[in-house]
C-alpha cells in the first residue's frame, strides 16, 4: 500500500501498471514463464512440453480456472473448487508411471493431498502414451482432476511480489481476452484487454545516497591522511 500511495495522479480511465497474465504462457503453451503451468509433482513444468487441450481450453472463464482436469483423453482448464474424480500415479522401480482413478468427488488441492498420502501426487502426463495409460483407467465421459495447475499473474520486471488490489469485481477475464491490468482513480486494479490504449505507469528504482556529517574533538592532527584513513575505516 506504501507503493499504491505514491501513485499520486488519478486516471479515470485507467493505467496499465506492470501486472499481466501473458497469454503466450498459458494459452498457446505449457510454457517456462512465471504464469505458466506448473506439475503437482514438481511445481514447475517439465522440458518436454506434452499438451492436449480440448479447445478453446485453456481459456481461463471469469479469471476462475487455474486446475485442470481431463475429459474423453483432453485436457481442459476448470475452477479448482469444483468437486470431482480424481487420478492419482505411482511409479514402478522400472521407473513407469501407473495411473490409478479414484471414484470420489473432490476439489483439486483435497484431491492432490489424498494422493500424496496414497501414491505419488496427482497424475503427471508426459507424452501421449501416458495420457493413452491414463485415459483406459477413466470411464467415458467423466471429468477427472489431473496434477496440472498454474499460479496466475505476474509482474512485467519479473518480481515475485504477490500484492493484489484487485477492485471488487476484478479480476473477471470478461470476454476472455483480459490479460493486461489498470488500475483506476482509486487505485482499485481491474483486468482489461491489453490492446486497449492507456495512459501508463513506468517505475525506476532509485539509488539513495545517506550523507553522515560527524563533528569531533580531539587532539590529533586531522589533515594528516594517514589519520583520516584511520577515522574514515572506524566510521565504516
Ligand atoms: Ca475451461
Ligand atoms: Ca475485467
């Protein structure tokens, strides 16, 4: 709130600021980006870069979906809230993952806990050979959770801070195009389409320089530079 109270100049119609959900991660890729998704497993995404999405998913509806499940073998991003069957994997000592479906309605994170405590985590799918293992164990037409997920937003300078000041409607990806974030003249954040015009905010940071003014008494002779040195370390 320190940095929001230095915005000093309100815009009614808004000023993009640095927060953005970068499309490019997510939407049209696994990704390696901060926003991008992540396995369960290893909390990052994987090299390999295996999707199968049921298009238009990921699609990110009303800024809710950040879980995903699998439906008839594709993927699809949905509310982690959602209560659903599951699929949890092991691995074998040949080091092959087996899937196994738990025919129990659950969110994603009670979903991901019950498999940490029975298996491995919540399925990892890396080709389309596993996603073909794990498809054979789901009936037809069930929306199972699988381990992918991702934490959305993140800053243009790749600073970690996780401050939100979101107004009390925001963020709703209206249309589904809203990746890019204004804030308006109370400073309240909303999600808008990133090709929109704005007014802008830039930032800097600013070096600070202390200046310490010492006043002593003493005999020594103080223009002799080898007690100056001496004072000036001690002062250090
Ligand atoms: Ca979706
Ligand atoms: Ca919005």
């Amino acid at each position: 709130m320190d940095d929001i109270n230095r915005l000093q100049t309100p815009f009614h119609l808004g000023a993009w600021i640095g927060l953005w959900d970068d499309p490019n991660s997510w939407k049209y890729g696994i990704g390696s980006n901060s926003n991008s998704w992540r396995w369960s497993t290893i909390g990052e995404t994987t090299q390999i870069n295996y999707q199968i999405w049921n298009t238009p998913n990921p699609e990110y509806q009303s800024s809710r979906e950040t879980c995903v499940g699998i439906w008839n073998g594709k993927w699809y991003d949905a509310n982690c809230d959602l209560a659903r069957n599951f699929a949890c994997y092991s691995v074998t000592q040949q080091n092959v993952k087996q899937y196994v479906f738990i025919q129990t309605l659950r969110t994603w994170s009670s979903g991901q806990a019950y498999c940490r405590t029975h298996y491995t985590d919540l399925a990892k799918v890396d080709n389309k050979a596993e996603n073909s293992e794990l498809t054979k164990t789901i009936p037809a037409w069930v929306e199972t959770w699988i381990g992918l997920y991702r934490v959305p937003w993140s800053w243009s300078d790749n600073s970690r801070s996780l401050f939100k000041n979101w107004d009390s409607s925001s963020p709703n990806n209206a249309n589904g195009n809203q990746h890019c974030v204004a804030e308006n003249a109370l400073h309240q954040w909303n999600d808008e389409n990133c090709n929109v015009n704005k007014v802008f905010i830039c930032h800097q940071v600013v070096k600070m320089t202390t200046t310490v003014r010492l006043t002593t008494v003493t005999d020594v002779e103080l223009t002799d530079p080898a007690i100056n040195a001496q004072v000036f370390q001690q002062v250090q």
